[in-house]
C-alpha cells in the first residue's frame, strides 16, 4: 500500500480515468492560487503539474520539463508561471515559463552562471520584471527571468526561502538557518530582523504587506512590513516542519502548507491551528461537534474516553474470544496508520478481520455520520499525527 498509492503518475498511465487525490502524491513544491478561480488551485510535485479541486482530486495537466523545485505565478496575470529545477537527477532545468495555466512549458532563462536549479523563487508584484532567485547563492533578474546576475551568497548562512516587499522591489526577506533576514537594497546587504535566531524554513509576503513565516522549534508567526511587531501563531509541530506557506488570495485566513513528510495542511483561522488538508471540507467545529456526540453515543463504550481505546496499557490485548481489543483512536499511532478514506469505509462496513468492528451502516450511520466521526478524531490528533496521516506513517515511524 505505501507503494502503491505514492506512485500518483503510474496511476494515471494505467488508467486516466481513475481518480487520484492530493494526499496520494508524495510531495508538493510549489502552491499557486487564481483570485479569480474559486474551485481550484495548483501545485507542483515529483509527478507534474496539478489542479487541486477543494475535496483534493486532482487532475494532471500535461507533461512538464522535469521535475520543479518551485513554481511562482505572475502577480497581474495567474495563467502564467515561472518554474525551475532539474530536468534529470544531474541537469538543471535554469528558468522555464507558461502563459497557459501549467499545460504548456517554454525555457526562458538559464541563471547566471549556466543553467540554474531555482529552489526558492519570488516576482515583484509591483514591477514583474524583477525576479529573485535561489540557487548557490541569490541571483536577479531585472527582464522578466530571461537573464539573471548573481546579487548575494549571504556569506556562511543556509537559505530555505525568499520573498520580495510589495511596496518595494528592493526590499527583500530571506527565512535562513539563522533567522528572518531583510534587505533593503536589492539583497545585497541584509540584517536580521525575527524574532528568534532559529530555522526559518518556509517564508510569504502578501501583496497586502504581511509577512507569514514558519520558525522551525518556535513556530508560525506574522507580521505587518510596517511595524515587524511578530504575532506568534500555533507553536506545537512536534519536531515537524511546515513548507511552502501560501496564503490563499481568496481567503486570506486560509492558510497552506506542506509538512516535511509531503502532507499538505490547512489552516483556516490566520495561522493559529492546522489540519491535513485531506478531509478538510468536513473538519469544521460544527461537524466535529456532531462527530464527538456521535462517538459517545456509540463508540466510547469500546475505544474508550477521547479515543484511548479498550486496553490503553496493553495496545495488544484480546478477548475471551482470541479477538483485538478495539485500538486506540488518539496520538498513540493505530488510526492515523488509514487515510480518511479506509477509516469512513471500516466505519461503515466493519472490519472483515474483527467481528467486534461492527457495520455501522447497518445501525443507521451515513457516510456524513462517518465522516463527522472521522473529523472528531482527527481533531484528538497533534500536528505530527496528522502529517504522518495514511502511507505516511511508514516514514515517521524510523
């Protein structure tokens, strides 16, 4: 199952039809939003380009160049983008654009010093011409990403992200391996303006002038260009990180990420809490709410008060009958082991492997009162619980 349900492009060779979801593929690299598309967004991955509709089926657009380490959308025009990476494990791709949502790749510049392999990328939403990017060191391009000038190597720091002011194309911010830096000239000479000397490895500037960052073992937190007084958001991760923040135009609350084992999360209250991107649409307080009465009403008897399940202190107890206790459904590792998927069906059909698990369809439960079951606990899951959601939880285990 871990291999199978990871490899999203063999999915769509063999069968075009099949659907496939956000949380099937294994990473995103880069997240991308149309104010004007209220459906879909795009993101970039090992597998391609994709549209991601809002309950996570996504669609494969055509073949790109190779693999894109980011993508970053024009700010006066979404159908075009820029992208860069490699075009195999040791050819770097240098600079390649689309002036038709995804579907269709052009190389426009190579970088400096040859060709380039852009790991961080931002546009100046004011002058679209001046472009900045990651690679050995920062470069600029002052027409449009066609050729580009080394600026800064930052000398001794480590650089995970870049984004420019949008009041001025020459301030510019770096998340580094020791802090949140600013420039003011163009990225030639910067100082250090975070809170905290640590890891900041994901960055956003909106064009409002608010800048989203995440500080690896401190947290999410924001702030206005203006006053760089920093709000500190959610700051329990577990030791995760949280990768290409992108702030939804649409919803300025809604908040995405990507987990470093690849899951895409959500926050939809500014920063302040997260959730896996998969089930989102059913995770709101209402439905949780429905779901934890649920749980009482028929569940609590066997797994226990929020999910600690039968036997807590011995996970593999069995009855009289030789059969499993029912597991635990919190933290301690067997539900999130299952996609929200596998979880709604063994709710509703009972396991084939425990004649204990019930099918509840058949006591009256619907695929909503599933779904709000599996929202309720979710919700009793920590951040890394839900990164390492599904095949995930392969590699979280090591």
């Amino acid at each position: 199952m871990a291999v199978g349900i990871f490899i999203a492009s063999s999915v769509y060779a063999e069968n075009p039809k099949q659907d496939v979801y956000l949380h099937q593929l294994k990473d995103v690299s880069g997240i991308v939003f149309n104010p004007k598309d209220q459906e879909k967004f795009t993101v970039s991955t090992p597998h391609g380009i994709f549209t991601v509709r809002d309950n996570g089926l996504v669609k494969k657009l055509n073949k790109t160049p190779g693999y894109f380490m980011e993508l970053i959308s024009h700010p006066n025009n979404p159908n075009v983008m820029f992208a860069s990476g490699y075009v195999s494990k040791t050819e770097k791709m240098g600079v390649v654009r689309t002036e038709d949502g995804g579907r269709n790749w052009q190389e426009l510049g190579e970088g400096a010093k040859g060709k380039a392999s852009f790991y961080a990328m931002t546009i100046s939403p004011i002058n679209p011409r001046i472009l900045y990017g990651v690679d050995e060191a920062i470069q600029a391009s002052r027409d449009g990403g066609k050729t580009w000038q080394v600026i800064s190597p930052i000398q001794g720091e480590r650089i995970f992200e870049i984004a420019v002011s949008p009041l001025n194309p020459q301030t510019v911010y770096a998340g580094t391996f020791n802090g949140l830096l600013k420039s003011e000239d163009g990225a030639k000479t910067w100082k250090n303006i975070g809170p905290i000397d640590k890891p900041v490895v994901s960055l956003e500037v909106t064009k409002q002038g608010e800048i989203h960052a995440f500080i690896y073992d401190y947290g999410y937190i924001s702030s206005s260009e203006k006053s760089l007084k920093w709000k500190r958001g959610a700051k329990f991760f577990q030791n995760r990180a949280l990768l290409n923040v992108t702030i939804d135009p649409r919803n300025p609350k809604h908040i995405y990420g990507v987990s470093d084992t690849g899951a895409m999360m959500i926050s939809k209250d500014s920063g302040n809490s997260w959730a896996s991107f998969e089930g989102h649409q059913y995770s709101s307080a209402k439905r949780i709410k429905a779901g934890k009465q649920l749980y009482e009403d028929n569940c609590l008897a066997c797994h226990g008060k929020n999910g600690i399940g039968e036997n807590p202190d011995d996970p593999a107890a069995i009855d009289d009958n030789g059969l499993p206790l029912a597991p635990s459904l919190n933290n301690t590792m067997h539900a999130w082991h299952h996609s929200d998927k596998q979880l709604i069906l063994t709710i509703l059909n009972g396991s084939p492997r425990n004649e204990r698990m019930i099918a509840w369809k058949e006591q009256d439960l619907t695929r909503e009162d599933a779904e709000n079951l599996v929202a309720y606990m979710k919700s009793l899951w920590n951040f890394n619980s839900l990164s390492c959601q599904g095949p995930r939880h392969m590699s979280c285990m090591h």
